[in-house]
C-alpha cells in the first residue's frame, strides 16, 4: 500500500466527497476501535483526531447509506456473471476487487438503511460462494493491502475517492431483495440444489429439550447455543477462546466447530485442520469469555445465573471475572497501581481497556428475568471491586534475585552461584530476556562485541576492567535488582568528544532487553508524579540527558536510585506508593556543575564511566549497539550473569581506578570552595592575622567570580560548612569561633 493510499492520505479527501471512513489495521480487514460503530466519523475533528492515531492505516467505509453488494464468488465467470446482473438491474458501479475475482459494488440507498443481507452459501472443494449485502452497522475496506494476497485492493474504472457519495446510483430495498432473490435462484443452479426463493434468514437455535442437562464447565454448556454455521459467530467465539487463555481453547474450538446446535454439520466445515489453520492465525485483542456468555443467553441460555452465584452486583461479577481469568492461570495481582496477570512466563500488566472489555462483554447478558447493563458508572464499580479483591500490596517489591530468560528463571544464591530452574509466578518476574542460558560463558567477547567493546574503552588491564564492569551493570539491570544493593549506584556514560561510542553501549542496553523493561525519564521529572510512574515495572532508565545538577542532587534522585518507596500518580487514578528497581544510566557530553557544592549523599550514589577514545570514522558502524545486541545475546547474557553472580554476594559494583577518579574529580571540579582551596584561597587571605569566615567568604567570591560568572556560587553557610570539614585535620589552618564569629587562622606550632 502506498502513502497515498493511507488513511491519513484518503480519508480528509473521503470525507469531503460525502463519505463515512474509518482507519483499518494494516494488512487486516477490521479497526482495532472500541465502538467504532457509534462514533461519526463525519465529524472532521473525529477524522482529524484518528489520522493523527492511525496515520498508516487502511480506510474502511462505513455502509448504511452506502450500500455494498458483495460478490463473494471465488469462480471468475459467475463472479462477473453477478456483477453483469447488478449493473442491468440496479445501474452501474464503482467495482473494488481485493482477492480476485471476487469483488464488491457499491451503491447508495434510496429510502431507510439496510440490515445486512445475504444469500444461503455454498460450500464446492473448500471454497465458499454467497453475496451478501452490507448494510447499516458494518465497513468494509476500501483502500488497503490484503491480508491474503498481501497486494492492495484495487478499482475497476472510478474509485470512491474520485466519485462523490451524491454521485452514486440509488437503490431500494425492494430491488435489491429482488436481485438477491435472483442470485439465491442461480447458486442453486450451479450447485445443484433446490431453488431457494427466500432470503438466508439468521439462525434460531433449537428450543432446549426438558430433559438437557446443563454441562458442568458453563463455557461448554454457553457453546451449545452458538451455531458455527454463523461465519461472524465462528470468528469471534474463537477469538474469545484465544483469548481467554484456557489450554482447552483449542480443543473446544475444534468440537464446537465441527457440529451445530441441532446435530448437523456446518456448510462451511472444512475439517479439523481448517479449524486449526484459523485457530492459530487469530490475535485477539478486544474480546474475552464474557462475550460468548452473553451471546448465549441472548439465544436461549438460562445458566447465566450460576456464574454471579445467584447476586448481580459489582462484588458478585467481580469474583466472575477472577474465575473467568484464572482458568489456567494465577490469580491476578493488584499491585503497583496497576492489574497484573500471569502470562507465563512473566507477570504482564492489563491495560484500562482491557479490564473495562471484560465488564463491557456483559453487556446485555440476561440473568434470570434482568439484563446487566454495563454503563461507566457500572463498569467502573466492578473494576475497584476487583482491584480490591486482587491486591497484594508489596508483591513486586521484593522479587525472586534471578534473571527471568527464555529456557527458564535463572536463580542466583547467596553465594553468586548461578542455577537454571522453572519459571514460576511467585518469582515475581515481569520481564523475560530473549536469552537461553546454558551455563557459565566458555569463551570470551569476539566479532562485533569485542569490536565494539575494544573501540569504546581499549585493550588496557584498566580498559578490561571498565568493561567487566559493564557487565555488571547488564547483569543487575537484567535482573531488576539495582536498588536491592547494600551500595545501590546510577552510572554517568561521560565522552566529551564526539564518536566515543557511548550511544551505542546505551542501545547495546537497550535492545538486550524487552522494550517494557525499558524507560528513558530524565532527572529533572523525577519529581513529577505523573511522570515518575512510568519507573514502575521497569529494569533499565537510559536517557541521553542528565539534567541540572540542581535535580541530579535532589532528594526524588537519591530515592529513585536507592529503592525508596516514592510516590506517584496513573492518570484517573489516586497517588500511590511503590519502590523503584530500575538501573539509571545517563549519558551526557557535558557535566554539570553543582550550586551550592555537592552533597556526599550524591557522590555515594553516582559514578562516571569515561570513554576517552574518539573511533576512527573508518571503524565506525551504523547501528552497532543494535547488532551486537541481536548477534551475541547468549554471549552477552552469559557474561552478565557471572558478572551479577559476584556483585549480589558482594552487594556493590567493582569499580576500576579510573572510574573512580573520574567520580571524584567531577566532584571536586564541582564545588568551588574545594577548588579554591586547591588553589591556595587560605594561603592567599589568611597571613599572620585570624580572618573572619563572613570576610573570607567575601575574598573567595571575588576571586571566582572570574571563573563562573557568578553562576554557581555557594552560600555563606555552605562555604563555612566546606572549610570546616577540610580544615578539621589541616596541619597548617583550623576554623575557630571567637568573639567576631566563625575565624579561620593559622595554627600554633608547639
């Protein structure tokens, strides 16, 4: 599909020539909009507001005053026999053709909309023939690419976008019954069978005997009032099954397909590998079990009741929804502001929409002689019922100390020693690295890692450090246990050049892990509640900007690296506590200096890892970072492990010396009365007579005031406070209170 056919190209376009448009999934046949059916996508702020969500999309029209007849006739010379029909009778037509050679016609009613209608189907060799035609409350795609043929739909002379919605030939309903009527008539020719003068009518099921007996799972008693003939109803009674997680799904969808209400077989049946072809293809995404609950009591289930215990009220649906989510599963979790559920193998969070579906499928569920209405007001009821009943506060706070990879959950013991056992949900793990672990690392970093590796930091015994170290960080990063450290540390990737590979560590970080572990929130919005939710969840905090020094000294960063509970915010919802265990590292070409000096809280808690070397432009490689993390993943990981292995029975990081000078000579560059005094400020002012610190403090300013244009002076009580500490052990100077206040003075030598 090309750009021009998107939605953002066609649908303003669209719009203007009369049309009702909708964004389509690309490469599908339906939107991923809830209730698309009840929004007026004649409204341009609508169109405007879904171009900006959906810019790549497909258009779908919506039908109801347009009218679609489609010829769903995969046999070319009846296909163009129908359409040759329909323009004798009715008129011509635009003709869009997606899976060739069936095709759709469309026209625009004269008179009230249409439902959809449709002729019987036939089923020949597998293939299917009927027409249908759609009507009021469906779409069909008009500009895309098909998710069969993989090609985009294409247009038999003018498309929509070229012919206005005024433009079109009118129709009735009466014509088109009769034609319907006329193509009912020859499918029974060419099949066969019987003329059938009526139109297909949808299916009634069967009045339940006196005798039948309910099933005991209700999910197998609620699909005995389906019919699978249905295409819609087979489609999204799989999709529920899907999606319902149940390790039956399969099966049962395979039985129900195979045989209708009334014991007969399917028309569309094509055997159990058909069914298990479109049972594997589904990804359902906005349906649940709820939906063929309520499906079934519309036609003729009375055992809805059972599933509230005879109560219908928010607790009551409640514990519903944990049975219906627990089936072969764990129960949820409240924690962290968020629902989780266990999807094997990790924790993952259930987003707003989808906890609000599983209320919305009950929609219109008849329950004895009442039918739940699922409003705002009702769906939210249930969900804080269900928070309640799933909470465990503190569940994600201290997780199992391992790393959750692909073959299994790799449990570190006291010891550092590493062992490879099952995944479980009381590991509390929430992310997985694409990673098989088979054991300790038999070789060391070659190709591209060791290219990467030697261009960023060298060759040196210190360079083999520093890079030691890096797998250290990946290790602890890996396992989501930064902030359970006894020395917890936040990792400042310093280049001053450019070319120095720092980036490119930072993606090697980033792509080894799972985009959910991942976040990129600076400093500065530590502080914002809104904003520091996103910490929750997640292993790794990698930004590019370090922000002023003023947020790097606060008091929210010293939290976020240290694991305290923090407060935060989820838009609707109210402030929360919850515990940090991301691994922060910030890159950054430039460091900050510090008003007021440095706090040693801050100096604990940071290390800077310099990389001094610019790479030659002819070994640099675009994407590298990225590459290396596809290419050595195992390697990488096995590293890292053995690496984590030491630093948890440790409890802190091996830093090398030249990591270590770099820490401290940032903040030592930092603080200007410990430069000053680096620079011989006492020997200077302070000859043989005492000097007041409130006069000295006057002489520093003037004497740095060249140097940071009175930018980052520190206050009087910060500079007293400075002397005092660095004079406490000074051979030659000491700060004493006399009868004029805080004095600095050489000492006496005895």
């Amino acid at each position: 599909m090309s750009r021009s056919e998107t939605y953002a190209a066609l649908a303003p376009k669209l719009l203007d020539a009369g049309y009702e448009v909708l964004p389509i999934v690309p490469n599908q046949k339906r939107p991923d909009i809830t209730g698309w059916t009840d929004i007026n996508f004649r409204d341009p702020k609508t169109v405007d507001q879904y171009i900006r969500q959906c810019p790549s999309y497909g258009v779908g029209l919506k039908t109801g005053d347009v009218v679609v007849i489609d010829i769903d006739c995969p046999q070319e010379d009846l296909a163009i026999e129908f359409q040759n029909r329909c323009f004798l009778l009715l008129g011509e037509a635009p003709v869009r053709i997606g899976k060739a050679p069936k095709r759709a016609l469309y026209y625009r009613i004269d008179g009230k909309p249409l439902d959809k209608k449709a002729t019987q189907r036939y089923c020949a060799d597998g293939t299917f023939f009927q027409v249908e035609v759609l009507g009021e409350g469906q779409q069909c795609v008009i500009y895309g690419v098909h998710p069969d043929t993989n090609a985009p739909y294409n247009w038999v002379g003018d498309s929509l976008e070229h012919l206005p919605f005024d433009q079109l030939v009118p129709v009735t309903e009466e014509q088109i019954d009769k034609l319907l009527r006329e193509f009912c008539g020859r499918l029974g020719q060419v099949f066969g069978k019987e003329l059938i003068p009526s139109l297909q009518e949808p299916f009634q099921p069967p009045t339940p005997l006196p005798n039948k007996l309910s099933n005991e799972d209700p999910l197998i008693d609620a699909l005995g009032y389906l019919d699978p003939q249905s295409y819609e109803m087979w489609i999204s009674v799989g999709h529920a099954l899907k999606a319902s997680g149940r390790k039956d799904a399969q099966e049962l969808f395979q039985n129900w397909s195979a045989i209708r209400p009334d014991g007969s077989i399917p028309c569309n049946y094509r055997g159990a590998e058909d069914v298990l072809s479109k049972f594997q293809k589904f990804k359902p995404n906005r349906t649940s079990l709820n939906a063929i609950f309520t499906k079934a009591s519309l036609n003729g289930w009375a055992e809805a009741n059972a599933l509230f215990d005879g109560i219908i009220s928010h607790t009551s649906i409640a514990r519903h929804l944990i049975k219906t989510l627990t089936e072969d599963a764990p129960k949820p979790v409240f924690d962290e502001g968020k629902l989780w559920t266990y999807q094997k193998p990790q924790w993952q969070p259930m987003s707003a929409s989808e906890q609000r579906l599983l209320v919305q499928d009950l929609d219109g569920m008849r329950v004895g002689k009442k039918v739940i209405v699922a409003n705002k007001s009702f769906i939210d009821g249930v969900i804080n019922e269900l928070w309640s009943m799933c909470n465990r506060e503190g569940f994600f706070a201290a997780p199992a100390i391992g790393v959750n990879l692909t073959n299994g959950f790799v449990k570190i013991n006291s010891d550092g020693l590493a062992e490879l056992t099952e995944h479980d949900p009381s590991h509390a793990k929430r992310h997985t690295i694409d990673a098989v672990w088979t054991g300790s690392p038999t070789n060391s970093p070659t190709g591209t890692l060791q290219q990467l590796l030697d261009g960023c930091f060298g060759t040196s015994d210190e360079s083999e450090r520093i890079k030691r170290l890096l797998f250290q960080i990946i290790g602890v990063a890996c396992a989501s246990m930064a902030t359970d450290l006894t020395e917890p540390k936040a990792f400042v990737f310093y280049g001053p050049t450019a070319a120095n590979g720092k980036s490119q560590i930072l993606d090697l970080i980033r792509y080894l892990m799972p985009a959910e572990a991942v976040t990129s929130l600076p400093p500065s919005d530590f502080a914002k509640e809104q904003f520091v939710a996103n910490l929750i969840g997640k292993s790794a905090n990698l930004t590019d900007e370090l922000s002023s020094s003023k947020a790097i000294a606060s008091d929210k960063m010293k939290q976020v690296i240290t694991g305290d509970m923090m407060t935060c915010k989820i838009v609707y919802q109210p402030p929360f506590a919850f515990r940090p265990q991301a691994l922060n590292i910030f890159a950054t070409n430039t460091l900050p200096s510090f008003q007021g000096g440095v706090d040693s809280g801050v100096e604990r808690r940071l290390a800077v890892i310099p990389f001094d070397m610019t790479i030659p432009k002819s070994d640099r490689v675009v994407g590298l970072g990225r590459k290396v993390a596809a290419e050595h993943t195992d390697l990488i990981i096995a590293l890292a492990i053995e690496e984590l292995g030491t630093v948890l029975s440790q409890g802190y990081f091996d830093l090398p010396t030249t990591v270590v000078e770099a820490t401290e000579q940032w903040f030592h560059d930092a603080d200007l009365v410990l430069m000053w005094l680096d620079d011989g400020g006492l020997e200077r002012h302070v000859k043989e007579k005492p000097l007041a610190c409130l006069e000295l403090f006057t002489r520093f300013k003037d004497d740095v005031r060249d140097i940071t244009d009175g930018a980052f002076l520190p206050g009087h009580k910060r500079f007293v406070e400075t002397l005092r500490g660095n004079l406490k052990h000074d051979p030659e100077f000491e700060l004493v209170r006399l009868r004029d206040g805080n004095t600095v003075r050489r000492r006496l030598l005895v």
